[in-house]
C-alpha cells in the first residue's frame, strides 16, 4: 500500500470516524437544538425576554451551521 500512496501521492485507506469528529456532531446538534428550542418553543419564555431569546438563538444557529461548515471541510481534507 505505501507503494501505491507513493506513486498516486494519496492513501486509498478507507476513512474511520474518529471520536473527535463525533463528537464535533454532537456538539452541532447541541447548538441546533438549544436554537430550535430558544426561538420556537415556550420552555424559556418566563426566564428571558423575547428579544434575549430570539438573539441568542440567532447566535447559537449561526455557530451551530458555522460549526457544522467547518467539520464537512476538515472531513474532506
């Protein structure tokens, strides 16, 4: 196999999950989740005003995508 990486200038091993990468989907589903609940559910609505709620759970979706952006491009490589 070294032989053939050498020559191609590639490995043609198959990929395993390592436990970072799942866990950096667990934690994309975390921030997804807790936007989900921030913005569209009443779980939050007696703790925090409705602009607060709304603003963090902007925040939490766009680093969620964000996150999630960023596990697809280091998968690739």
């Amino acid at each position: 196999m070294e032989e053939k990486m050498e020559k191609t200038g590639r490995n043609d091993a198959p990929r395993r999950l390592n436990p970072g990468y799942i866990f950096g989907i667990f934690m994309i589903i975390v921030y997804l989740g807790m936007a989900y609940l921030l913005v569209f559910t009443p779980l939050f609505e007696q703790n925090f005003s409705p602009a607060f709620r709304y603003s963090i759970g902007i925040v939490f979706l766009i680093y969620g995508v964000y996150r999630a952006y960023r596990q697809v491009k280091a998968y690739k490589k």
